[in-house]
C-alpha cells in the first residue's frame, strides 16, 4: 500500500482556532491510512474553523512545485524515508504573515550519492501535489 502512494502522513498536529486546540494524530494512525483516506487527512489538516484554508494549500503546492524543480534540476542525490514538514499559519485574524505556509525537507539520515534523477522522490511528491490539488477541486 505504501509503495501505491509513495508518501505517508506518520504524525498530523492541526490547531482549531474555536477551540483553541489542537488536533493531533500520531504515527500509527498515519501508517493505518488507506490510498483513499489520505485526501481526508489532508482535508482535516487544513481545515481550520470548519473552513478549508485554500491559500495554504496553494502556498504549499508553490513550494512543492519549487522542490520539484530542484530535483529534475539536480542528479547528485537520492533521497530515502526524508521528510517534509509542513507547517501554515493557523490562527485567523493575525496580521498576514510574509508566508502563510512552508515546507521543508527534514530527516536526512539516508541519502546517497547517484548519478540519475531520483524518480522515487519525485514520484511521491507528485502523488503529493495531486492530493492537494484534489482538495480544490
């Protein structure tokens, strides 16, 4: 099922501004989520106040889009089990931040020197990217 998706979601922390709390599901409820399920994690990750925070997926599939790039660009690495982190701003009524999301790549404990583009990566952002995408349709 994994190797389906390419991606997991191990640990998801959304904050409820209502309710001035946090939802948080861990890394077995991450592993335990079908292909299916994972655009309604996806959903209930950014949908704060009962509202789907539209810009902060944009942002995200923006900064995607820039890995992206960066990996058809480069034919030096190739990444096992990394991470992305990705964090938006929550609260509502704040002053706009300068970035309402970002994403970063964490958990570089395997990656290998190559000489090809690593397909494997790439592969499981698009399926990234496409989930996301979904959720604005």
């Amino acid at each position: 099922m994994r190797h389906f998706i390419m991606f997991l979601s191990p640990f998801l922390q959304a904050y409820k501004p209502k309710t001035a709390d946090y939802v948080v599901f861990d890394k077995f409820f991450g592993r335990s989520l079908t292909p299916e399920q994972i655009p309604e994690c996806l959903f209930c990750f950014f949908n704060g106040d009962d509202q789907l925070r539209t810009d902060a997926i944009l942002a995200v599939i923006g900064q995607l889009s820039n890995v992206e790039d960066w990996f058809l660009r480069q034919n030096c690495y190739r990444f096992f089990a990394v991470s992305l982190l990705v964090v938006y701003e929550g609260a509502t009524g704040l002053p706009a931040p300068s970035k309402v999301a970002d994403v970063r790549m964490i958990d570089f404990a395997h990656v290998f020197v190559t000489d090809q583009c690593d397909e494997n990566f790439l592969y499981g952002l698009r399926q990234l990217k496409r989930c996301l995408e979904s959720l604005l349709d």
